[in-house]
C-alpha cells in the first residue's frame, strides 16, 4: 500500500511569489492534514480537509488556503510569499473509523525555501 | 501556555540502556495521544499511540498515559544507535483530528 506522497519535494521561490504544493493520501484515506515545520515554531497545524470540506483550521494568515479533491487529493496554496514562509510543510492523512480518527501518517515533505 | 511540551533535550544515553522521554499537555479534553520519531531531514514516523490509562508495549517501546496528572512518557528499552532522532510527543483533543505537538526532544544513544 503506498504512503502519503508530496510534490514537490523542494522548492525555492521569490518573496512575493505564491506556491501550490500537492498531497496524496494513502489510498482509501479521506482525511488530509496540513502541517508547517520551522525551527522556531516547531509542527504546527494549518488545516485539515475531509470529503472536499474544510473540517479545521489552524491560526495561520488567509495566505494560507487549501482544497481538497473528489479523489481526497489535497493542495495547498501560499500566496504573496515572505521569507518567514520558508519551511518544511508536511501533509498527513487518516481515515474514520465507527470509533473516531485513526493515526495519522505523514508525507515525505515539502521543503519551501523563499528567497 | 503550551499546549504540549517536552524537554527539548538534548538526551544522551548509552547503548544498551532505558531512554525515558517526558510528555505534558495543559487540555483536560484530549483524548489520543501518540509519539512521533524523526530522524534529521526526514518526515515524522508513527511509532505509538495510546489512548487510555496505563502502559501500552510494543517490541522496545513502552508508551504510558497518567490521564489525571496530563502526562505521557515513551520508554525506549535496549537503546540503540538507531533510535538516535528527535522524538515528538502529539496530542489529540475530542472529536478533533488535528493534532497538537510538543517541541520534540533529541535522544542520542552513544555506541
């Protein structure tokens, strides 16, 4: 069964610039995570989508957006990049069982560098 | 406040040896609770989660929950040079999936 799969893996933009990165779940998985990871504030959650409908959100600015497809397949979209935006963004999916939320397993990562 | 924290560490034990990594959480409604492992320049690895009060084992790890005092601890039994990483202690709340994390703690398990 394949993992959680991320694209790219690195990226280098330009301040100002705005960046879309791709997630795919593990197969059969509809709940898809999204995560910041900085040296300074450590994983962080931005939002969590479920069925093509944002379920939660974290406390990050509205340049952070998401979507997530019918094939559970989710993006996310930073636009008007700063250097501060400059992380690892992890993608992590789950599933719903009769009895709540499964684990959730992580992507490889994308590594965002803004110059 | 933090949510979640941890001793950043770092923990340095020898080969061989118990490593005990400490786990708090400030929100008496969260429910699931799970450690994370992640070596350098890698992505966060699942390598417990439990739910209620008590030990839970598994191989070389020991996770334990104290629901009353908020506190989680994962014990590594037989340390090895490659449990070697950064060890992120997650919290979960009720109803909710997305998951709350400590800053991690780096253990170093010396040959």
């Amino acid at each position: 069964k394949a993992g959680v799969t991320q694209t790219p893996r690195y990226l280098i933009k330009t301040r100002g610039q705005q960046v879309t990165l791709s997630c795919s779940p593990i197969s059969g998985h509809r709940s898809v995570s999204w995560y910041q990871q900085t040296p300074g504030q450590g994983l962080q959650f931005l939002f969590e989508y479920f069925s093509e409908t944002q379920r939660n959100k974290g406390n990050f600015p509205g340049r952070f957006s998401g979507r997530q497809f019918s094939n559970s397949r989710s993006e996310m979209n930073v636009s008007t990049l700063e250097l501060g935006d400059s992380a690892l963004y992890l993608c992590a999916s789950s599933w719903h069982t009769g009895g709540g939320w499964t684990e959730a397993f992580f992507g490889q990562g994308t590594r965002l560098t803004v110059v | 406040q933090k949510e979640v924290e941890q001793n950043s560490g770092p923990l340095s034990v020898p080969e061989g040896a118990i490593a005990s990594l400490n786990c708090t959480y400030s929100d008496r409604v969260s429910q699931s609770f799970f450690w994370y492992r992640q070596y350098s320049g890698k992505s966060p690895e699942l390598i417990m989660s439990i739910y209620s009060n008590g030990d839970k084992e598994d191989g070389r790890f020991t996770a334990q929950l104290n629901k009353a005092s908020q506190y989680v601890s994962l014990l590594i039994r037989d340390s090895q040079p490659s449990d070697s990483a950064t060890y992120l202690c997650a919290v979960k709340q009720t109803g909710a999936n997305n998951l709350f994390f400590g800053t991690g703690t780096r253990l170093t398990v010396i040959p």
